[in-house]
C-alpha cells in the first residue's frame, strides 16, 4: 500500500496519494484525487507533466509569501496555484536551519517548540482562515483534484492532512499512521542532512534528528486543543470551520467511494 501510495519524482521527497484510507462509514477515499507533498520548486518538468497527466487541477500553498518569494512553485499549464498561508509570519521557519539548531540546543527545547506549534495551528485566525476558504474552494470544484504542500510536508501539510481526513471520516489512528509515513518516506533526504552535520557537537546532531522528526506527539497535541478549546475535533470542523453536516456530506461525496 504504502509502494502505492508514495509518488517517486525528481525535485520533491514527501509527495503521497491519500487514496483508498478507510472511513468508519465503510467507505474508502478515491485513488488520484488528493495529494499532500513537500514544495515543489525543484520538481523537474518530468515531474511537473506527470502531475499535469493526473489531472492536477489545483496546488494550495501553505507556506508563507517570503518562502514562496524565495522558493517558487513551477507554472504548471492548466493547474491553478493559491496561496492559504497557515502562518503568515513564521520568523523563525525563514531562518537558517542551523542557527535554529544551536538556539535550540537541547531535544526538549525542540519538542516543546513543535508542540506549541501545532497548538497555536488550531487556534490562530490564518490558519483557520487558510483552512475555512481552501475547503470552500475545493468544494465548489468539478471533479477535483487537489494538492497542498508546505516547506517539508511535515508539518503544516501534515495539520491541514489531518483536518481533511478527518472531515472525510478517516479513523484518527489511521491518521496518525499517515502523518508518520513522513519519516519514512523523507529518511534518505533526512539522513543525508544529519551526516552533513555529524562532526558538530553531539547535541546539535541530536537536536537535528528531533527537528526533522514526524511526531505522534505533536499531531496529537493539535487534537488536544481542538478538545480543549471546542469540546472535540468535530466540534473544531463544525464551529470553527462551519462545516455543517451537509457540507461534509458534499465533501465526502467528491472524495469517497
């Protein structure tokens, strides 16, 4: 499932279809309709056709306007780019990785930023802003055929995922397991990048392996939140979203089989 899932193309390292997860309905999502990947700026123009052939019809940034400024995505004919920012300003993202690294010294300094982080993704007005008009777009599409990314597709792209998953019915473990499959499927990228930096003192290589980590931890901190602050992740999809039930039924009835 996962040599399925995962889409194999020069210039992007975490680019995966969401097809065929299952919904506690019984229902499983649609092969070829919504994908989730690192940025494209490097994708070579092999790549860009082969996402043209699928019938890419739209590619949703989430990134901020610096790093779109600094990294491009590709023009892509017949496929619309928009930008739903989930920070605006994210300060200390457009700094260079290694100055992070020596601020943030320690692994526990690292996991309590990433923490705080993906709670501050359920609670800041762009980011549920970014997340209330990217799925009222996409709801009014024919046929859709959806992408969005982020720097990495770690971790906004993989909050947004979730979101959408959710809306769809997919189980939260089964979630869970999708955020993950990021440390699978970026560890040669990773793992390249740690040994560029392995005669730095030990607790920079460390704090290197806990930044570029996936964790369960992190993702489970925004449900929390949403727990926290609104009662439950479907009252988040519901209130703060303004997804009714209607509306997720037209969701799902674009993206489930």
């Amino acid at each position: 499932m996962n040599n399925k899932r995962k889409i194999t193309l020069n210039g992007v390292t975490n680019l995966r279809d969401l097809g065929g997860y299952p919904t506690i309905d019984g229902r499983k999502v649609k092969w070829g309709k919504l994908f989730r990947s690192d940025q494209l700026t490097n994708l070579s123009e092999a790549g860009q056709s082969y996402l043209q052939k699928k019938g890419l019809k739209l590619i949703i940034d989430l990134r901020t306007s610096m790093e779109r400024r600094k990294r491009p995505n590709p023009i892509m004919k017949g496929i619309t780019d928009v930008h739903f920012p989930i920070y605006e300003d994210m300060t200390l993202f457009d700094r260079n990785m290694l100055n992070m690294l020596i601020n943030f010294s320690m692994n526990r300094d690292i996991h309590l930023y990433f923490t705080n982080m993906y709670k501050r993704m359920v609670t800041i007005t762009t980011a549920q802003n970014s997340l209330r008009n990217m799925i009222d777009l996409i709801i009014k599409m024919d046929d859709p055929v959806v992408l969005w990314h982020c720097r990495a597709g770690k971790d906004r792209t993989g909050f947004v995922t979730a979101i959408i998953l959710l809306i769809l019915g997919v189980p939260k473990k089964i979630i869970m397991k999708d955020y993950l499959l990021t440390n699978t499927f970026r560890s040669s990228n990773n793992n390249k990048l740690i040994k560029e930096v392995n005669q730095k003192p030990n607790n920079l290589n460390n704090g290197l392996i806990t930044f570029l980590k996936a964790d369960e931890s992190y993702l489970q901190a925004a449900f929390d939140e949403m727990k926290l602050r609104y009662g439950s992740p479907d009252n988040f999809i519901e209130k703060v979203l303004g997804f009714s039930k209607e509306k997720r039924n037209l969701f799902k009835k674009k993206f489930l089989v």
